[in-house]
C-alpha cells in the first residue's frame, strides 16, 4: 500500500461562508484583549489574521481555544485566511444588539461565528459561544469533500485502466497517485512528458493553485489524509483478494481517507473500492493508529454505506 498524497481539488466548491465559519479555527487562545467598541475589536482581528500574527489572534480570541488551534491542514488554513480577508476587504460592517455584536463580511453579508460581547463597558469576542459551530462547519466541509475525493480516485483509476500506460497492457490500475520522473506509473503525471493527459492533470492543477505540492510526501488534504489500499479482505464482496497479481494490480482497487486530527479536522473514517460506494466508520479517538493498521478493504458491519445524498457533489 502506498500514503495518498492529496494532489488534487476533489471537492465542491468553498464557499465564502465556510472561510468565514471556519477562520477562526485557525487561531487558539490564552489572554483576551478587549477594546472599547466591537469595531475596534473586529479591526484587531483583520489585521491580525492579515499579517499571520497567530499570537495577536490568540490574545483577540482569549481561552478556550487551544484544541482548535489549527486544523492539522496548514495549506488550508492559510487559504482560509485568504479568503477571509478577501471577503473583508469586499465588504464589512458590525451589528450591535445590546450587549451583543456580530462580524459581517463578504458581498453576501456572512456573519463571523464568533460573536462579540460587551463586558462592563470593554468589547471581547465569545470564542466559547462560536466553537461549536466553527467545528461543525469544518468537520461537516471536510469529510463533504473526502467523500469526493473517494469517488474521484474511483473515477481516475478506471481513466488510467483504460489504456496502456506503462506497456502491461489494458486493465492494470496505478499503484501510485504521482507518477515517477519520466513514466505514467501513477494517476497523475506532467503534462510535459506529452501525449494523453493524466487522468488527475486537472485536479492536480487546482490543488497546486491552492498550495498543496503535487510531489510533496504525505500530508493532509482539506483535513484528511489517504492511503491506497492493494488488498480486500473477507467483508468485501468477492471475499478475501490480493489485487496485485506479478506485480500488477489488475484485481481491483480500494482507498481509505482518515481525518489528520480526529474531532478536529474530521470524524468519520472513510474506504471505498472499485465497486465505488463509500462506507463511513468513527473509529474513535485513536484513528490516527487504527487507520495506520489499515491494510485491506474490509467492510464489516459496523462499517456504514454513505447515502447518496452525502455522496453528491
């Protein structure tokens, strides 16, 4: 088996909500500042996450924050940043209610989800009161997009199988998602080396528009990381399979995703095989080490189909 370095955009599309929801899991807390007006706060905030000050944002944000530090994906929430200040710089204004303020940004008018309170006459933000949703939000986005990471790497395989490659013949699936220097071993490579495109050449492109590194070694994509897996065990329809046979996998294909921090940057487990459904698991607080052990795709019963409504993109 073999680490699935994300190389491509697999996902739907991000909207400026989910920069706007999920930027302050960028930044954790200790100290809290606190201004004079919740403009002055908001003003703070921009400027801080503008100039990747990780400190200035920890006293902005105050305690209760340290879990939600980053979200284990430093290429996506630089990006996150980005697009926060982007959407600012747009747009901007601060609703007061009461003892009660809000961040609105963006051409769309999305609120900040950490809201704003006054504390004798000082303004501070709630990070407390906005946690729940900013995980939410990001923990619902990103598994959201492995599922469609699953099913593209479905769609890529059967691409690559299609011709001849590497001169095995038809019907061999790539062992690799980029391919070695010269050679079109993986799912992805250059399009320099001519002739027909990769089948993730478009894919690899968007990714490398958002920073991820085409080549890099293992890291997580939008949260998650993958791993091909050569093998089926018993659960699997056909049971027990090596999919390699002499040194090509013409048996069939399978890929687990699983969250880089659990609770964090996602929950479910995912696995999918060249049938193509999806099937979701909670592996729990020690996923990391359980998905590491990995090794087949094994589908018992306490792995649950994905609907198809979660499975469209």
């Amino acid at each position: 088996m073999s680490r699935f370095s994300p190389i491509g955009s697999f996902a739907t599309k991000r909207s400026c909500m989910s920069a706007v929801a999920l930027l302050a899991m960028t930044f954790a807390a200790s100290a809290q500042q606190s201004f004079n007006a919740p403009e002055a706060a908001a003003e703070a905030l921009v400027k801080a996450v503008r100039g990747d000050d990780v400190k200035g944002a920890r006293a902005l944000l105050g305690r209760g924050g340290d879990d939600i530090l980053s979200s284990g994906d430093e290429i996506a929430d630089a990006a996150l940043r980005k697009r926060f200040v982007a959407a600012y710089d747009a747009q901007h204004k601060v609703t007061t209610s009461g003892d009660k303020a809000t961040l609105i940004v963006g051409q769309e008018d999305f609120p900040f989800p950490i809201p704003l309170f006054r504390k004798g006459e000082r303004w501070q933000f709630d990070t407390a009161a906005g946690r729940q949703e900013i995980l939410f939000r990001r923990i619902g986005r990103n598994e959201l997009d492995a599922i469609q990471v699953c099913l593209a790497y479905v769609d890529a395989q059967n691409e690559y199988a299609d011709k001849d490659r590497t001169g095995s013949g038809r019907g061999v699936y790539a062992q690799r998602v980029v391919s070695r220097p010269g050679q079109k071993d993986g799912l992805y490579w250059a399009s320099s080396q001519g002739g027909d495109a990769s089948p993730l050449g478009e894919l690899a492109a968007r990714a490398a528009a958002e920073g991820y590194l085409i080549d890099g070694g293992p890291a997580p994509f939008h949260g998650y990381y993958y791993k091909i897996l050569t093998r089926q065990g018993p659960a699997a329809a056909g049971g027990t399979l090596n999919y390699v046979v002499g040194g090509k996998m013409i048996g069939g294909f399978a890929l687990l995703a699983y969250p880089a921090e659990y609770g964090n940057s996602g929950v479910m487990t995912f696995m999918i095989n060249h049938a193509g459904t999806v099937y979701q698991k909670d592996l729990g607080l020690q996923t990391a080490d359980r998905a590491k052990r990995i090794a087949s795709f094994d589908p018992d019963s306490s792995w649950k189909k994905v609907s198809p409504a979660e499975q469209a993109p």
